[in-house]
C-alpha cells in the first residue's frame, strides 16, 4: 500500500546550554544518533528552490519537501509546514511539473545540479505522549560539518485539519523548552548557503523563499 504523505509541522531554535536538561526534565528518551549526509539539487536556473522545492538525497534516498499547496509556501516564519515525498515516482512528477519537462525515467535524468552537500550528526529525542493526545512530538538537536547548530521541534500530521493544533504544540513545546523566539531561526541549508553559495541565497531572499 502506499504511504500516504505526511506534513511536517516545525520549529527550529537555537539550542542552549541547558537544552538536553530540559529535555530531561520535560521526560525526553533519546531515540536515535544518526550521521547522514544530504546533498541538495536544483536546476541551472534554481527553479526548484525559487518556488520553495528542496530535493534532497539523503544517504541513498530521495526526498523532496515542498509547500502543501502548488504555488504556496511553506508559511515563511518561526514555524513551517512542508510535505515531504520520498516516494521517487511522486518526486520525479512533482519536479516534472516545477521544471515544466516531461517525467524522465529517474531523478538523476533531470540534469540537475548539487548547490549544497553537508554531513549531519543528529541526536533525536521523543516526547512522552500526553493524556488523550496521540500526536507524537520529536526534537532534533544537529550539528552540520561545516560548523553550525540547530534544534528542532517537529510534528507530523497527516491532514490540513491537523495542521492549526500541531503548530501550537510545536510552540508550546518550545517554551517549555525555554527556546521559544518569535523570530525564525535559519536552518543548515540557508546558512550553508550564506556561506557558501551568497549569489544563490541572496536569490532566495530576494524571492522571499527564505
Ligand atoms: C531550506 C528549507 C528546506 C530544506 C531543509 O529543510 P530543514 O528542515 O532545514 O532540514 P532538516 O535536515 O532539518 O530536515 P528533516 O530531517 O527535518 O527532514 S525545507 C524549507 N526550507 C526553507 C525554510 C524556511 N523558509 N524557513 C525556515 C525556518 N526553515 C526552512
């Protein structure tokens, strides 16, 4: 059966010294340390990432977030919400369609350039359930190779109905934290790409994508 797409609901935040205490506090288990290398591709004219389409590999695999309606975007601000495929029959239609070429037989076929490639160690931490709740609350803390930070609180839904209540628990979660910041925080792509790539990310800031 197919997996139906989910919709990531999140919040990243600077992490403090204090974070992991907190997050004990708060009855957190460490539930996985990963490293992954992700490596991200657009078009020579950056079509995917000037309408808010991140393709990604990650290790071996395709995903690709982009916002939850054609045209929208994934609610610019502290908290954002993007689908995520990772099916690659569903992102080679949905890249098709952004770039305006017919479906190629696979990913690579696009002719697609890599604007960013880092290693990230992640350590994830589960949220114990409250009473008569069933949404599951994660929290990442990364540390990209290129030498940044970030932490993030994110849930997933699978409806648009959902989507209200998952961005105040997402909120709420933060300030129990004690991370809350009415102001976005950026994330390891734009920060690679401010130091990396500064004519790419002055494109997207100019488009307001980021
Ligand atoms: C840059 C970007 C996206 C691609 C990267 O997504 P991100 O959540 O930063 O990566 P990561 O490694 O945490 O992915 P996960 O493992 O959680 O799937 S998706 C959207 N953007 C743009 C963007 C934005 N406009 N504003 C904010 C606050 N973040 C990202």
């Amino acid at each position: 059966a197919q997996i139906p797409a989910s919709i990531e609901v999140e919040r990243k935040f600077v992490p403090g010294p204090d974070v992991e205490k907190k997050l004990c506090t708060l009855g957190a288990v460490l539930l996985e340390e990963v490293t992954f290398r992700d490596s991200y591709y657009d078009s020579p004219d950056l079509l995917l990432t000037l309408n808010d389409n991140w393709l990604r590999r990650r290790q071996d695999s395709w995903e690709l977030k982009h916002p939850p309606q054609k045209g929208a975007r994934g609610l610019k601000g502290a908290a954002t919400q993007y689908m995520e495929l990772t099916s690659e029959d569903d992102i080679i239609c949905r890249v098709s369609e952004e770039l305006g070429v017919p479906c190629p037989i696979n990913i690579e076929s696009f002719g697609l350039n890599e604007f960013a490639s880092f290693v990230t160690r992640r350590r994830r931490f589960l949220l114990p359930l409250a009473e008569h709740s069933n949404t599951k609350v994660v929290v990442d803390l990364d540390e990209a190779d290129f030498g940044f930070a970030v932490g993030e609180v994110e849930v997933l839904v699978k409806t648009q109905e959902e989507i209200e209540s998952a961005f105040q628990k997402v909120e709420e979660i933060c300030r129990q934290l004690g991370v809350f910041r009415e102001t976005p925080v950026q994330g390891k792509v734009s920060t690679f790409l401010q130091m990396n790539r500064a004519d790419h990310f002055r494109k997207l800031v100019e488009a307001h994508v980021i």
